[in-house]
C-alpha cells in the first residue's frame, strides 16, 4: 500500500480529528504541513481549488473533508473500528452535529478578543490581519454567532455532553463500552476550546467530561515522519488513483460519469473544483483533473455537506 500522506497545520481542530484517528488505528503516516491562510500553491496543486483544512492523500487520490477521510482510514484498518455495528448511525449522527453544530458556536465561543492572544500565538498585527481576512473570505455572507448566544448554546451543549457520560458510571466513551467517530468529531472541537487558557474555564464545570477528554487525547497520533509538500505532490505526479469499479453509481442530478462537473461544499470555503465526474456513488463524489505539478489526480468528496453541478 502507498503511504497515508496527511496535511495539516498543528492548531487545525479538524486536522486533530484526524491525528486522533490515526492513533487510535495505530496507523503510520506522513506529515505534510501547510500554510494556516492562503496562499496554499501545493494544496491548490493537489485539490483544484478546495482550501479547507486537512486533506489526505493516498498516491494521485487526494480525499477531502475529514468525514470522508474517517472512511477511508476506516476501509484501510477496519480494527478497531470507527463505525461498531450497534451503534453506527447514532455515532454518524452525533459526529455530523458535532463537526458543523458543535464546531461553529465553538469557533464563535473561542474568537472573543480575550482569546485572541492565545489561538493565534506571536502573530504581528499584520499577521493577524490577514489571518482575519482569509477567514472573512472563506465564511463569505455566512451568519455569524454572537459571544451571548454562543456562551448560552455551549454551556447547554457541555451538560449534555457530560449527562451523556454519567448515565453509566463504566461508560468509557460518548456513546458507550465502545469508542467510536463520535468521540473524536465532538473531542476536535473542545480541544480546541482548551488549548486557549482565556476560554478554557468553561470546562471546568464537567469533569466527567474533562476525563473523558483525557482518555481521547492519550490515544495519541501514532507513527508519523515529516515529509516536504513537494515530495507530496511527487508522488502524486507518478502514481495513478485507484479504481472505482466497485462503486455503484447512484444518479441524482441527471449528470452521467465523464461529465464535466464542479463540486464544492454547500456552507463556506465554497470554492470550486471542476474536473471530469468518475464516483457518483451513495455517499461519495469524485473528480479527475489534471494539473502543470501534481499530474492527473482524482479528488474525493462525502456527498454530505457538498454540492455538484455541471461546469458549463
């Protein structure tokens, strides 16, 4: 098998999400990092245009968003598994509410002015303009949280979260004896939260949920080495993306495989990627397009959160 390159920056809560994942399937990887802000040149080389962070890539397979990427590291080490059978959908269901609900009254939580500091780091005042510019652009007309209402609605969220952990004193995990994409889609989020002294506090009032927290983060991130971004996108040069034969083809725009189509996600960083359609299956699209760098590279997406129509 070719190597699991990831990329990512440190700070990404869902570039977390990720190196959790990969420590709980004990998997070896690569570690590619990228720029926080555009420009991204080597990213935009590998996607076409998607920016979000983090994207994975296996060979001239570039899979982006990390609910596809959970299933993808799900089909490469099945055990221990993300998805156990009894409770799969419930744990699919808290991991979709955790990854847009739960995540954005986060971001609005953690952004205050006292927090500043604290996410952003040693930035210059420059630096942290244009931090807030690429942040402007990628949430575009997108409405944003008020402190008020985004203080109210995560107070409420953490007792939930924590209720869930105190109904039974031998639970290990959000939704039971076992672990599963729940625990790590609702962990990204809070990790976040208490990475930043200034907003940290409000977890205070949860230990159930705090030693829980704990438990995630000591499965750790696995095996990993640095790779450069060029490297990456070498390897992608002279590999070819793997078959999808296997994948039945579920129609829902009246667009046929070889179509020129344009995906891109449906709520923010909506930025194109055009290529030729070669997986329209049930849970999943993906495209072929070739580029001056990376090659011919096949780009995934989860049909979730996506949005596909023909490139006219």
């Amino acid at each position: 098998m070719q190597d699991i390159i990831f990329h990512h920056y440190p700070v990404s809560p869902f570039s977390e999400k990720i190196r959790l994942i990969l420590g709980y399937k004990n998997l070896s990887w690569k570690s590619v990092m990228i720029p926080s802000i555009m420009p991204k040149p080597d990213v935009v080389a590998l996607t076409g245009g998607y920016r979000r962070t983090p994207i994975l890539q296996i060979g001239a397979d570039i899979y982006c968003d990390t609910a596809l990427i959970a299933d993808v590291l799900e089909r490469i080490a099945p055990t221990p598994s993300l998805y156990p059978a009894s409770i799969s959908g419930v744990a699919k269901i808290v991991a979709q509410w955790a990854d847009t609900t739960l995540f954005w009254t986060v971001i609005a939580y953690t952004f205050q002015p006292a927090a500043m500091a604290g996410i952003l780091g040693n930035l210059t005042p420059e630096q942290m303009k244009a931090f807030g510019s690429d942040r402007a652009a990628m949430r575009a007309n997108a409405p944003r949280m008020t402190l008020s209402e985004a203080t109210g609605q995560l107070t409420e969220y953490l007792r939930r979260l924590d209720a869930m952990l105190a109904n039974d004193t031998n639970q290990a995990w959000l939704l039971g004896s076992e672990a599963s994409i729940a625990d790590f889609s609702v962990y990204h989020s809070l990790w976040f939260i208490r990475r930043v002294p200034a907003v940290a506090g409000i977890l205070d009032a949860h230990p159930k949920l705090l030693a829980w927290m704990d438990k995630v983060a000591a499965i750790g991130h696995g095996q990993f080495e640095k790779m450069r971004s060029g490297d990456a996108i070498q390897i992608a040069s002279t590999s070819v993306a793997c078959s999808a034969d296997d994948l039945a083809f579920v129609d829902t725009h009246d667009i046929a495989l070889g179509d020129r189509v344009a995906i891109m996600p449906s709520d923010y960083a909506m930025d194109a990627v055009v290529g030729e359609l070669v997986i329209c299956s049930g849970n999943a699209l993906a495209l072929r397009r070739t580029d001056e760098r990376a090659g011919t590279v096949v780009v995934h997406f989860p049909r979730i959160g996506y949005q596909m129509k023909r490139a006219d």
